[in-house]
C-alpha cells in the first residue's frame, strides 16, 4: 500500500505553518455562493473596533464574488470557479490573498485598470467611483466597474497583483491586499 500524503506528522507540519505565518483561513478549492457564505460567516468573527470589521467584511466579499463571477473555467470544472483564499491577521492589520484563473484575453485588461486604480489617490478613487457610478450602466456580466475602487480605497498601501500564465486559454491571478484594523 502506497504511504499517504496526510498523516498526524503531516497535519501538525501544516498547523504549525499556518501558525507560523499567522493565517486564520486557508482555503483553495472550487467556489460557489454557498462556499462563500461559509467563509464570510468565518471573517464575521473578528470583530474589531474602528470600522475594521466593515472594511475587512466588504474587501472579502468583493474578491470572493470576483472568484465566483469572473474566474475562468479550468478543463474538468463543473460550473464552478478554482481558487484560494488566505486570510491572516498580524499586529493592527488584515492580510488577504486570493488567487483564481481568468482567461488570457482579460490580462491586460485588468492589469491597466489595477495599474490606473494603483496611482491614484484617494480623492481620485471617490471621483472615479462616483463618476462610474452616475453615468455607467452594467456591463453583459452585471460588471460595473467599481469592485477595483472600492478595494483600493479599503486597502492600505497598493494593491500588490500578479498573472502567471498557464496555457494558450488561461492565465492565474493573484492579489495581496492589506485592511488596517
């Protein structure tokens, strides 16, 4: 019989690096809203004074429906969009890196737009939102275009993003936020 890849030496390995680099979730897999309810019923709990709660409630929701509205189909998935989910608390911060695949054909796209967002500063990311918010409408995948403000504007520091292409289709996207709380 071959030797399992999990066993209790495996798991205290895991747990021990999780608690090494302070992650609270970890979660890769395939998602769904289901899954997402799961997982914003466990971001619920860290209640933190001075607003940290909404802001940390508000940047979790927009990168898991990011996943589950616009993460591309991988071969072999079934109505469901692949992805990761890390969450991790350290010192007055909350650290959040996803991860999900997006087609190639959407990889400029959205790397001008987190580069424009990226260079702004905050008033220039309320005049923005509020200009797509008066005079957009949404697009064919119910998109208007704010998800990428409003992160930004919730989130210390610039939103650190990456593509690794993995074949002709499809390329995976990663982003790092950071929540002061």
């Amino acid at each position: 019989m071959a030797e399992k890849w999990i066993d209790h030496n495996t798991c205290f390995e895991w747990y021990s690096k999780l608690e090494k680099e302070n992650l609270v979730l970890a979660f890769k897999g395939e998602f769904n809203h289901e899954l997402v309810k799961a997982i914003l019923v466990v971001t619920e709990q860290y209640k933190i004074d001075k607003g940290g709660p909404s802001r940390i409630f508000g940047v979790i929701v927009e990168c898991l429906q990011n996943i589950c509205k616009h993460g591309a189909l991988v071969e072999n998935e079934k109505k469901m969009r692949s992805g990761i989910v890390l969450m991790g608390k350290q010192n007055n911060e909350f650290l959040i890196g996803v991860g999900n695949f997006v087609h190639n054909d959407k990889v400029e796209v959205l790397k001008s737009r987190f580069d424009k967002v990226n260079k702004m500063d905050e008033d220039g990311l309320r005049q923005m939102q509020h200009g797509i918010l008066v005079n957009s409408s949404l697009s064919e995948d119910g998109n208007a275009g704010i998800g990428i403000i409003y992160m930004a504007r919730k989130t210390e520091g610039k939103m650190k993003y990456c593509f690794q292409e993995i074949d002709g289709k499809v390329s995976f996207f990663s982003l790092q936020l950071t929540v002061k709380i």
